[in-house]
C-alpha cells in the first residue's frame, strides 16, 4: 500500500533516480498503475524559501541530503518507476505534510488541507 507522505527513490527517465514525494490519496493508489508525486531537487539555495517548495534536511525522513520538495512540479509517475523493492525510504509527519499540502495549494491558488 503506497500513502501520501512516503518517499521514494525513483527511476525517472529525464531526472534519473532521485526521492520523490508521494501526495495522492490512498484510495487512488490502490489503481497499482501511477501515483501523484512532488519531485525534489538539490537546488536549495534557489528554492528553499519560495512559497511552493518545502525544505528538507538531510537525515529528515530518510533521506540523505539536503532537499526541497517543488509542490510546483507534482505529476503522475507509474507505480512501476518507483523502488517498491525496498520500500518507502521514508515518511513525513503530519504537520510536514500539511506544509507540502499548503505549497500545492498556494501552486494552485487554493487552500488546501489534508484530510
């Protein structure tokens, strides 16, 4: 069962093999055919403070560098792209979710909220 706030390594034909933020819901996961993630990116001077990414630290969540989650490129990948084999490299907490949650809808200009 793959959930909104998991973290993934993912092979992505143009980016490579990089985390990827799953945000959709778990109910249209369960499909097995693609997920909705936020792609990351190293770029943190650039980005950190811009109101549709959020920052993450290396050590936070299981990953292993400094990065920001760009709420502004979220996408459909298919589920075969990410490293199910492994599992999720790790989890946000709520209140982290909530922050990514808040980036989409700024992106979007809506507010909203996760259930």
């Amino acid at each position: 069962m793959i959930l909104a706030g998991e973290l993934y390594m993912a092979d992505l034909a143009e980016a490579g093999r990089r985390p990827v933020l799953v945000v959709s819901r778990e109910s249209l996961n369960r499909g097995g055919y693609v997920v909705i993630v936020a792609f990351t990116t190293k770029r943190l001077e650039q980005r950190r403070k811009l109101a549709n990414c959020v920052a993450f630290k290396s050590g936070e969540f299981g990953l292993t560098s400094d990065c920001v989650a760009q709420c502004e490129t979220i996408s459909s990948v298919p589920v075969d792209a990410l490293d199910l084999h492994n599992g999720p490299i790790g989890r946000l907490d709520s209140a982290t979710l909530r922050s990514v949650v808040g980036s989409i809808g700024y992106v979007i200009e809506s507010s909203c909220e996760p259930e």
